[in-house]
C-alpha cells in the first residue's frame, strides 16, 4: 500500500512507549459519581456523546468472530495491537476471534498520510464510502485528523415476532475500517494508540467524539492537553462498561429501551468494579 508507512518510521509513533520490564503510572480520571442518581446522568451523557445511531433505530454490535488484518505497520508490533483488540472482546464478552485464514472484519491502516491514504480509498472504493451517511463522508475526509473510522452495519431478522417488547429485528456490525494517521498521532504511545483502536472496533463510535470527551474515555486522548506520552494506556471504567453493556442489552429492542437498559447496565458494572 503506498500510503502506509514501515519499519523505522514507527519508531516515532513509539517514542511515548513505556519499556516492557517497566508498568506506566496509574492515570487518574474522572470518577464515577458515587450518588446512584448523578451516576445515571453520567451515563447518559457517556452513552450520548459516543454512540453513533443517528441514521439508526437501534444499538449495533458484533454477531459474527471478529478477524482483525493490520497494515502499514512493521509485523513486530501486530501482537501488541491484537492483544488490545483482544482484551476489549473479552471485557464485552462479544463473539470470539474467528479461526485463522479468516475473511477480516476490523481493519487497521496505519499511514504516514491519512488524508492521502482516505482520498485513494475513496476513489477506489467509492460505491463503499458513497453509501456513508453525508456527515461521515465530510468526518472521513476532514484533514488532521490522528484516528478516523467507518462500519459497515446489516439489519437481519431474529425470527422473533414484532410485538410491544421485540421488534424482530436486529442491526449486526459486520466491519470495521480504521485508519490511524502517523504524523498526527507521533508521540503517543502505541499501546494507547491501540486501546483507542480496540474500543471503535466493537461500537459504533460517533467520530465526533475525538473533540467532545474528556478524559473519562480513551476516546477524549486527542482531545487532552497533557503530554502525549502521559495518555491513558487502557480502556477506563466508563469503556468498559459501556461495551460490556452493549454486549448484555437485547439486539432486538427498540432504541428507548435499549438504552435505558444499557445505562442501567453500565451503572451496574461501574458499581461492581
């Protein structure tokens, strides 16, 4: 791939790393509210800010084995990112890694020029990015921007039937494409590079969110005025929570229930952990 970037270029990305024989420091976040009613504002909030279902009546998530393919980024450092991704599956207790040989569902693209990288995808896969709601096609094609991301979703049928409580219909996410911009992500640690990887990889992300969260999310580490190399490393309480959440509430629930049960769920797992 032309655009992608190998060997000693990655070595900027890795200068906020922290050795392997060394843990990074605790960084300390927003707290949950430790008063049960403020803490389901905090959820609503949380859930509003990052979920993307603006053209969608219904939470989408993982049916099918996620299989993850990287590219433009030197194969020593494919572990560190699948060791991500998979800690992430495990947390929300989402379908399994797919068997090797497998057809790849989340794709990650690491390029030294993302806006030039995004206009040769265009231009190739144009049918693919056209089919994208118009303020997605203006997010992926805005310059400077260090993660940018799109999905691609399937509404099936459960085999229940439609009443008060089911809708008999679900929406699947079926991929996920993310490209990560080396020059605007240059001095971030990989491993906080690759927990922010891992969260879009499982929820549909509003993209929006890079310049609305603070740092009680992953998703808020562009958006932060420390210094790259003190970004969070992990998934915090409210990531967790939220896609352990996801993968609880019923796929076939209209969108007002689920998201009541899905913050009533987040609020359970923040209270437990």
């Amino acid at each position: 791939m032309p655009y992608a970037f190998r060997g000693t270029a990655l070595l900027f990305l890795l200068l906020g790393n922290t050795p392997p024989d060394q843990k990074p420091t605790d960084i300390i976040v927003t707290a949950p509210a430790r008063a049960h009613k403020e803490l389901k504002k905090q959820t609503l909030n949380f859930v509003r800010t990052i979920s993307d279902t603006a053209e969608q009546n219904q939470f989408s998530r993982r049916d099918d084995p996620f299989c993850i393919k990287i590219v433009g980024i030197d194969l020593a450092y494919h572990d560190l990112i699948r060791k991500k991704i998979r800690e992430t599956a495990t947390v929300a207790r989402a379908p399994k890694e797919a068997s090797e040989g497998c057809r790849p569902n989340i794709h990650v693209m690491f390029s030294k020029d993302g806006d030039a990288l995004m206009a040769a995808l265009k231009r190739r896969y144009s049918a693919i990015i056209g089919a994208q709601p118009i303020r997605k096609i203006d997010e992926l094609m805005q310059s400077k921007k260090p993660v940018r991301w799109w999905y691609a979703t399937e509404g099936r049928r459960t085999g229940n039937v439609a009443s008060l409580i089911s809708t008999g219909y679900e929406i699947d996410l079926k991929s996920t494409v993310i490209i990560v911009d080396i020059s605007q992500s240059n001095g971030y640690p990989l491993e906080s590079v690759a927990s922010y990887i891992s969260m879009i990889a499982f929820a549909q992300i509003n993209g929006a969110t890079q310049e609305a969260i603070g740092n009680s999310s992953i998703l808020g580490m562009f958006n932060n005025d420390k210094p790259r190399i003190e970004a969070l490393r992990n998934l915090t309480i409210w990531d967790r929570a939220y896609l352990h959440a996801l993968y609880k509430i019923a796929p076939d629930r209209p969108i007002w229930q689920q998201q009541k049960r899905l913050r009533g769920a987040m609020v359970e797992y923040i209270q437990e952990n």
